[in-house]
C-alpha cells in the first residue's frame, strides 16, 4: 500500500510538472515569435536563461523533496493559470529553498519581458533584490533595491531593507540617509534609532581620537532622542576634557536614571581608541580610575537600593582585590532585604569561598538549596510544559498521555 502511494505521489508530480512545462514552452514560444524587444540593462543571456529555467524547474519538481511546497504551488497554478504568477511563484520557491541563481534568473527574465505592466516590473525587480539581498550579494542588492526606488520612492519594505544592509556593513552615513527617508514613508517614529546611528558614527570618531566630529553627531543624536548609549558617550567626552565635576555629576544623572545599567556603564567606559596619543590614554584612564572611586563611595541611600548598583560596586572592589570590602557592602545589602536575587546571593557565596569563611558558606549555599529547591517542581509535562509534584500519565493540561518527565536540569 505504502509503495503503491509513493509510486502514486511520483507519478503526479511528475505529470503536473510535464503540464507546467508545456505551458511555460508555449509561452516561451510566443514571446519569440513576437520578437520581443529587451530592456538595455538585462538584454543579455535573458532567453538562454528562460530555456534553462524551464529545464530545472522540471528537474527540480520531479527530483525535488519539498513535496508541501511543491504542491500548494501546483494548485495555485491550476487555479490562475496566468503566467507571470507562475514565475513569481516559482522565483519563490527557488529562493526560500537557496537556489539563489535560479530564483535571479527568473526574476531577471520577467523584468526583461516587454508585454508586462510596470508594476509587474516593479515587483520584479524588488524580488530580484531580495534574491541578491539573501545570496549575500550585497552590493547588487543595494543597487537593485536602489534602481526599485528610484522607480517608486514610496516603498517601507525596500527602505527598510537598505536600512538593514548599510547597519549590517556599519556605513552609518547611508544607514543615517535611508532611516530618515523611512521615517519620511512610514508611520513609526525612528528618532531613537536614528539616534542610534548617529551615536554609533560617533563613536567611530572617539575611537579614531577625533574628538570635536565626535562632539558634532552626538549633538545631533542627543536632539532626536537621549538613548543610553548617546549619554555615556557624552560622559566619555566630558572625561576628555577633563571636566571632573561635569563627569561626577553626568554619571550620578546617568546612574539616577537606569540604575540596571551601572555594570554596563563602566564597561563602555573603559572601551578607548587604540590609535590614541599617550597623553589622551592616560589622562582618559588616570580621570576614570577618579570616576570609579567616586561611584565606590556613594552615599545615595535610594541609589543603593537596586542591586545592580550594589552587584556592579561589588565587582568593581573584587577586580581592584578589595574583597573584605566587597564582602562587607554585600553582607549589609542581603541582610537588609529579605528575597535578593539568585545572582547577588551566588556573588556572595562566592566571596564566601574566596575569604575562606567556611562556616557562613556551609549555611549560605544549605539555604540557597533550600529555596532553589522549593521553586521547582519535581514533574514536568515533556508536550506542554505543565508542572507538578504529583505523578500524572495523562498531561492536565494538554491531555497527552505519557509526557510526565522528571527533571534534571534547572
Ligand atoms: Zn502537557
């Protein structure tokens, strides 16, 4: 029985694909007949191309696996046995299975044809970018996209497309262009991210040691949106100029402000250019070490009480080996506030170890267990996810049978 169906879906394929063929060839004929006059840019190589296609979408449709897709696309060709969807459908199905050359040559002979409407072409010609866009053929891609807009300039998806590219290449300036040309299209607004490009072109002067340029797009990324990153690049800047009270103050705002972000704040604030002179090198480094120890003796009650303040304090002590010191700002913040994160109480636990208090770390690490412990439940359902402590074959809530599963990790 089993063989019989195979022989069976085979064979249809098979016979479908001989139909489409034919169609196709017969289209194909007609166009030559007719003499069909070409467009400048893709004269070339484009009826050597057709016949080729024709050969493997029949190779492809008999040898082919992808039998869903292949059949959803016979059906629509049974149902509109117009041709340009075949080919649409075909340079699809081509692409989405990455045979990039194959959906670019269909694409490419439908933009060439000259009895098609020029939205036809148009549509064309954005697949064909999106074919180069996925083969990885960036720049086609961009000039392809390009020539789209230069025909219809109100197109999200195409601008949004060449937005993607040039954030990927990190040419900021284009990336810049088409992301106000988008915000000109669409309907969302883009300030934050243009700002984020603008913050990024920024940077690639700080690291360079163009200070003044760096000054000039962080301005301008400031005016559309105060995005994090555009604030500690501002901080960096004022550590250049060597305004201390400016920098103190800028970073206690900064901190105010996303005190989940402390430990990433001083991360970025270490990053520096590696052309830089010496003397930009140390007096940059000299002012931060100046910042860090103003952020280790805070005395902001409300500031300290977000444990990533605490937890990026801590790290900042462990890093200079103030471990006693650690332990202490740690071992007053835990005990003050009954339910601290599984992450604090690891870091404590690790310092734990590091000062060799054995006794405290037995009873640590017995109570962390403890709670670890009571979180979770001994059962799972493998299907949906359900948890229990009770031994259940049929799952409660998605009524498999048999799922129960007991855990092992985390
Ligand atoms: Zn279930």
């Amino acid at each position: 029985m089993d063989i019989y169906w195979l022989w069976m879906q085979d064979h249809i394929l098979s016979m479908v694909a001989v139909v489409i063929t034919i169609v196709l060839i017969y289209h194909y004929l007609i166009e030559k007949d007719t003499g069909v006059k070409l467009s400048k840019r893709y004269r070339s190589s484009i009826f050597e191309a057709q016949s080729k296609i024709f050969l493997n979408a029949t190779q492809y449709l008999i040898s082919g696996n992808k039998d869903l897709a292949i059949r959803e696309f016979l059906n629509a060709v049974d149902i509109n046995r117009e041709t340009i969807e075949t080919y649409f459908a075909l340079g699809g199905l081509f692409r989405s299975n990455g045979e990039i050359e194959k959906a670019i040559s269909i694409h490419r002979s439908l933009i060439a044809r000259e009895n098609i409407s020029e939205s036809t072409r148009l549509r064309a010609l954005r697949e064909l970018a999106i074919d180069f866009d996925k083969g990885g053929f960036v720049d086609k891609a961009i000039e392809t996209y390009k020539d789209v807009l230069k025909i219809n300039r109100d197109q999200y998806e195409v601008i949004l497309a060449l937005c993607r590219i040039y954030e990927d290449i990190e040419d900021w300036d284009e990336a810049y262009n088409y992301r106000i040309m988008l915000s000109k299209v669409g309907h969302v607004n883009q300030a934050e991210t243009i700002s984020h490009i603008l913050v990024e072109k920024a940077k690639k002067y700080f690291l360079k040691g163009d200070f003044a340029k760096c000054d000039e797009d962080l301005e301008d990324a400031l005016r559309f949106a105060p995005s994090v990153s555009a604030k500690i690049l501002r901080l960096k800047l004022i550590i250049i100029k060597g305004d201390m009270d400016g920098a103190r103050f800028n970073l206690l705002e900064l901190l105010k402000e996303h005190p989940l972000y402390a430990s990433f704040i001083f991360l970025a604030l270490g990053e520096i250019g590696k052309t830089w002179n010496d003397l930009d090198k140390t007096n940059y480094l000299q002012r931060l070490e100046v910042l860090r120890g103003f952020f280790l003796g805070l005395e902001d009650k409300e500031l300290l009480e977000s444990p990533s303040m605490v937890l990026s304090q801590v790290r900042m002590l462990k890093e200079g080996g103030k471990f006693e010191n650690a332990h202490e700002i740690l071992k007053a913040w835990i005990y003050e506030h009954k339910n601290p994160s599984e992450v604090l109480k690891i870091e404590y636990i690790k310092l734990l170890i590091q000062l060799k208090k054995t006794d405290e770390v037995v009873s640590q690490v017995m109570g962390f267990l403890e709670n670890i412990h009571k979180s979770l439940s001994r059962h799972y359902c493998k299907s949906c996810g359900y948890e229990s402590d009770d031994i259940f074959w049929r799952c409660p809530q998605c009524h498999e049978w048999e799922t129960i599963s007991f855990r092992w990790k985390m």
